[in-house]
C-alpha cells in the first residue's frame, strides 16, 4: 500500500516511521527544505547548537525523552523555576520559584469558570475572569507560549493539573535537530 504523508515535522516523520513499520510504501512531503517542522537547530551562529524552534522536552514521562534516552543523547535537565529571573513591578528580581511561593492561590489550579467540554481559547477564558486576579501558574504558562488567542484553555487546565509539569524540561546539549 502506499500512503503519502504531509509535513515532515515530528508528527509526520513518526506517522511516516509507523506506516513504514507496517509495510506501507510511504512519500514524505515537506514544503520546506529541511525536515524537523518546529524543530530548527542552527549551527552556523556559534559553537553551540542554537535552538529557533522547540528546544526543550517537556519531563522526563513523554515519549521524546525516552527516544533521547534509548539513543544515548546527552540531556541537560532544566527547571525554569530555579534559576529564570522576572522583574517585579517595584524592580526588584526574583526567580520564577520565589515569585510563585509567595503568591497567592499558587497550588490552587482549580481555577472557576474552565471550560469542561468543548474548545475555547485562553483569551477568552480570560476575557471570562475579568479582573479577578489570575494565579501565578497560569500566569507563568502562559508566558512560555504564544499569544493566549492561540492557547487552549482546556489544554492549560490539563497542564496546570499535570504534576509532571513540575518536574521541568530537558534540553538536548547537542541540539535537538
């Protein structure tokens, strides 16, 4: 059987690798002039591989760092909690982990109003609360994505809900290409 697969990001490269496991003769498209979608190491920059796209595996329980694991790449665990410094409004700074242990409703993610069924965005959610006061967990998450009209509010939940989202992340010392 053949089969054509579009888009040579992981997904597609993985969905490519199982369809190739189970006999398919597969084409592999990709728009662009490399493989890797979101993932992009460039090393013409400096000595070290410079990450312009995913760069981190998010916890040691997902399937990438198991596959990190099982190849013998080397890994640099990284909780941006301890050491990524945010200025306050007085100027004063602190690391992500002191800001969050003092404030408030830091543990509580059982935020009102979440969506329970359905999609809405994290912008919208949001636009919901109004001015009540957003807790510091959702506030970090969303600074380490895009633009909230882009998140999923059910999938914020489900990640402010994961205690694996407390572990941090690992970066690939030698690029995650």
């Amino acid at each position: 059987m053949k089969t054509l697969v579009i888009g040579a990001g992981i997904a597609g490269l993985s969905a490519a690798q199982e369809l190739r496991k189970a006999n398919h003769q597969v084409i592999l498209l990709e728009a662009r002039n490399r493989v890797g979608g979101r993932i992009h190491t460039d090393r013409s920059f400096a000595e070290v591989p410079i990450e312009l796209g995913a760069e981190f595996i998010h916890s040691s329980r997902v399937p990438t760092y198991s596959l990190a694991q099982k190849l013998g790449l080397r890994t640099f665990h990284y909780n941006q909690r301890d050491d990524t410094l945010v200025r306050l409004p007085d100027g004063v700074l602190r690391t992500v982990a002191e800001v969050g242990a003092q404030a408030q409703g830091y543990d509580n993610v059982r935020l009102i109003d979440w969506p329970e069924a359905g999609e809405e965005s994290l912008e919208a959610y949001l636009k919901r609360l109004g001015d009540r006061q957003i807790p510091f967990k959702l506030q970090e998450y969303i600074s380490d994505f895009d633009h909230p009209r882009y998140l999923s509010a059910k999938a914020a939940r489900e990640y402010l809900c994961d205690p694996s989202a407390e572990e941090g992340d690992y970066r690939l010392l030698d690029g995650y290409d």
